[in-house]
C-alpha cells in the first residue's frame, strides 16, 4: 500500500501549530472552546491566539518549503495524511472542519477500518483504580477482538490500560499531545513502541514538537 500524502496547503498547518503552540497554552480566555477554535483557518486561528504577531507567524509558515517538511517527515519515519484524502478518517470529517492533516507513525493500513466507521474513542481518567484498570483493559481487549478500531491516548490511568488491552487483540491507534515521535509520557516509551510497531501514532503537530496541555 503506498503511504498517503497531504497537499502542500494542508502540510504546513502543523507547523503553524507548532508555532502558535505557547500562543495558545496561554490564552487569556481559559474559557474558549478549544475544539472550536482549532478548527478555525489558518487564518482566524492565527488571528485569535496571536493577534500582535499574526502576520509573521503565518509568513512564516507559508513560506516553509513543501521539500522541507517531506523530507523531515521521511527523516522521522512518519507519513502525513490531509482531510483531501479518501483514506482520512469519517468521523473528523463528519466535524464539517477536520483538521487539515495529521501526521502519523505506523501502518496506514489502520486507517481503513476507521475510514468505514469501524472505530470507537476511549479515554478516562489518570487516576484510576485498579479495578478501572482492569476494567480499561478489558474493554480494549473486546472492542479490538470484535474488529473495532481503538482511539485513545497513552496517558496514565485508563488511557494507557485501554491501549494495552486494544494491543492484545488488534491494532489500536493512539492520539498523542506532541510529535509522534517524541515518546511521550516518558515512562510509557514501552507502549509507546508497541504502539508505532503493531498499531498506529496520529498527532496534529509535526515530528520533534514538544507536548502540550491543549494538544
């Protein structure tokens, strides 16, 4: 299977992520709907979070080689996907505004299932008992052995317990806060491994980005 590839217009927005990153983890409105915002344009985006220096971050960004970013992409052994691409999953699209490309580690093969709907979001909180883990795993170990395509995160508590559960049976995909290729929370690099090997990493930003809070 050859790896998607997303158009020159919709590859830079992660690095304009990037770049807006500590503009938006220090919002003077901790009120605003985040989901909402980050489906606004490059522009409005840019706009909203960094108003005095809107105009320089997206020149920046603009002016960013589309040889470039596909050569750090490769060089990180990540692949990108833009929401032009039949292989891009249903349900952001379903959002009317998905995120404009997502950059990935592992298998695109993975995308399939989640392209035809076959696919279920879980998370929970860090501070789980071991009961709710226990439980997280076996709700992961189901769902991937009757053909549902796990999303979650690797975070601590039931996030993590879902995945591993997922992993015994299928191929999950985790949604990580930073590049893919940064193993984060570093105590989970194990399953972050796993994950990269027998299932696939989708992040927003690009390889080597820091992680965030808002991420």
């Amino acid at each position: 299977m050859s790896l998607p590839h997303a158009c020159p217009t919709c590859l830079r927005r992660p690095w304009l992520l990037e770049l807006l990153a500590s503009y938006i983890e220090h919002l003077h409105n901790p009120g605003a709907d985040l989901l909402e915002l980050l489906r606004l344009d490059d522009e409005r985006l840019t706009a909203a979070v960094a108003p005095d220096v809107a105009d320089h971050l997206l020149a920046r960004a603009r002016a960013l080689p589309e040889q470039m970013l596909e050569r750090e992409i490769e060089s990180a052994g990540c692949w990108a996907i833009c929401h032009h691409d039949k292989r891009y999953p249903r349900s952001l699209q379903a959002l009317g505004d998905p995120p404009p490309a997502l950059i990935c580690r592992g298998d695109p093969a993975i995308l399939a299932p989640i392209a035809r709907g076959e696919s279920a979001a879980v998370v929970g909180d860090r501070q789980a008992t071991a009961y709710g883990r226990e439980v997280a795993r076996t709700i992961g170990r189901d769902l991937a052995a009757g053909g549902v395509t796990v999303i979650g995160g690797i975070d601590f508590g039931i996030d993590c317990c879902v995945q591993r559960g997922a992993l015994d049976a299928g191929r999950p995909v985790a949604v990580l806060p930073c590049g893919v290729d940064v193993a984060y929370p570093c105590a989970q690099r194990s399953l972050w491994r796993r994950l990269q090997e027998h299932g696939l990493l989708v992040s927003e930003l690009p390889p080597g980005a820091t992680p965030w809070g808002w991420a």
